[in-house]
C-alpha cells in the first residue's frame, strides 16, 4: 500500500492545474485577437459565474442541505439530488447571464460575437475557479501526506467526516497519475457548453420575440447537470461519464449553432462559426 503521494501524480497535478488556469487567458486572447470581442464581456462573465454560481448559489445551497430539513431527503436520494442540483445550477447561471445581458452589456448587444467573449469568461471563470483551485489544494494535501503532517488535517475531523477525509488521502495515494488530465476533458466539454449557453441567453436579451429561450436555457442545463449527476452515481467509468457529457454538449451546441445562424446580424455569421 503506498504511503505517499508520487512525484509523477504531484507533477501532473501541477500540468492540469497550469492548463486549467491557462484556459481563460487562451480564450480571451483568441477571442480578442481572432475575433476582435469586446474585453468588457468576457470580465462579466467572470464576474457572474463568481457572483450567481460560486456566492449566491453556493449559499442556497448551504441553506437548503445543511440547515433545513428538506436537506437530508434531498442528499440521500440521487434522483432528488440531482433535480435539485440541476435545477439550481441551470436557474442561477442562466439567470444570472440573462441581468448581465439586460444591464451592464445592454450596449454592446448590436455586436453577436460578445456573447462568446461572454461566454469565454463565464466557462474559462469556472475552469480555473473549480479544476485549477482543486489541483491546487491536491498539491498542499499530497505535501502534507508526504511529510507526515495530515494529523492537522484530521485533528478538527467529526465522526461523519473523518472517514471522507482519509478516503480522499488514500485517493490520492493511489490514483494514477494520468488520471488528473481526465479532467481537463470535462472542463473542455463544459467550456462548450457554457459558450453555447450563453448564446441562447444572449438572444433571448436581444430579442423581446426570442425571450423563450432564456427558460430554454435553464432548461437545457437542468438536464445536462441532473442526467451527469445521475449517470456519476450508477457508473465509475470515466469512459461512459464524459461519452454521455460529450452527446450532451454537442446536442446543446448544434442547437445554439442553429440559433446563432438565424439570429446573428449577418456580417458576423460567417466571420464567427465558433458555437
């Protein structure tokens, strides 16, 4: 049984952690310079996955599983939870998309291609915020298995945590290290699918008439994040996980290419093929 944490898997974590935090900075240097976006977009974006997802969500969510009753139904039935998280995710994301794209980017709705730069921002956001920051604490935990320091760790554990504590030691132990790149490919399918997003929302900002496709949107993410969550707790390959993630952002992104050709001003929609 290993005792420690390999320097391969610490040194691929590391590479994983570096590309994930390199995918923001990638896509608004391409979008900028390939497609000339506007810089404000892509920092709202950043700015509303942080906000609506990480703060406000994050605190419904403390408030719906840890502190009322409903909680402990949700938590331990996986079809609840993952109507409950789905739903959440799609609502406050696409909610939050469909302010920005109503107040603070009103004025830049006249040039389509910002609806990426948005979408850049609010995908690139979460890469680094939720795979980069994740590395990055692996890291400080395989340094502090390797030095014998995992007692502070352990030492403010409860009972019911303890246990999830010394499995996540032992994962790390044991994990080849390979497996930290496996990530990165969910982070690439939801990079897509935060794009495609943002292009349903953005016209149905634009557009009075197209004002369905916002709920459309939420919709949309419901199903992706429910079907993924249900799919995770019956299998453990990865193989099978990120196949039916794959068919599920290449189904939304057909269609938020489909509406980007109708809708987008058409000067731009041969220059911007990129949903």
């Amino acid at each position: 049984m290993n005792e420690t944490v390999s320097s391969a898997s610490m040194f691929c974590m590391a590479i994983a952690g570096l590309i994930a935090f390199c995918i923001p900075v990638a896509l608004f240097f391409w979008f900028r310079k390939k497609k000339h976006a506007d810089i404000l977009p892509f920092f709202i974006g950043m700015a509303v996955m942080f906000v609506f997802a990480l703060v406000v969500e994050s605190l419904v969510h403390q408030l719906v599983l840890n502190v009322l009753p409903v909680g402990k139904t949700i938590m331990g039935n996986i079809w609840l939870y993952a109507l409950y998280g789905g739903l959440m995710a799609g609502l406050f994301e696409e909610t939050g998309r469909f302010v920005a794209f109503k107040t603070i980017l009103k004025k830049y709705r006249d040039r389509d291609i910002d609806a990426l730069m948005y979408g850049a921002g609010h995908g690139g956001f979460e890469a680094a915020a939720i795979f980069g920051s994740t590395m990055i604490s692996n890291i400080v935990i395989a340094f502090m298995i390797n030095n014998g320091m995992t007692s502070t760790l352990t030492a403010t554990a409860t009972t019911e945590t303890l246990p999830q504590i010394e499995a996540m030691f032992e994962a790390l132990k044991t994990a080849a290290p390979y497996t930290y790149f496996i990530g990165l490919i969910e982070r690439f399918l939801a990079g897509v699918l935060q794009l495609a997003l943002s292009v349903l929302v953005w016209f149905a900002a634009k557009d009075g008439k197209k004002w369905f496709l916002y709920p459309f949107a939420i919709l949309l993410h419901f199903l992706v994040d429910g079907c993924l969550a249900v799919v995770a707790h019956y299998f453990t390959s990865y193989w099978i996980i990120y196949g039916i993630l794959l068919a599920e952002t290449a189904a939304v992104a057909m269609i938020a290419y489909a509406v980007w050709k109708r809708n987008a001003r058409k000067e731009q929609v041969n220059a911007d093929q990129t949903v």
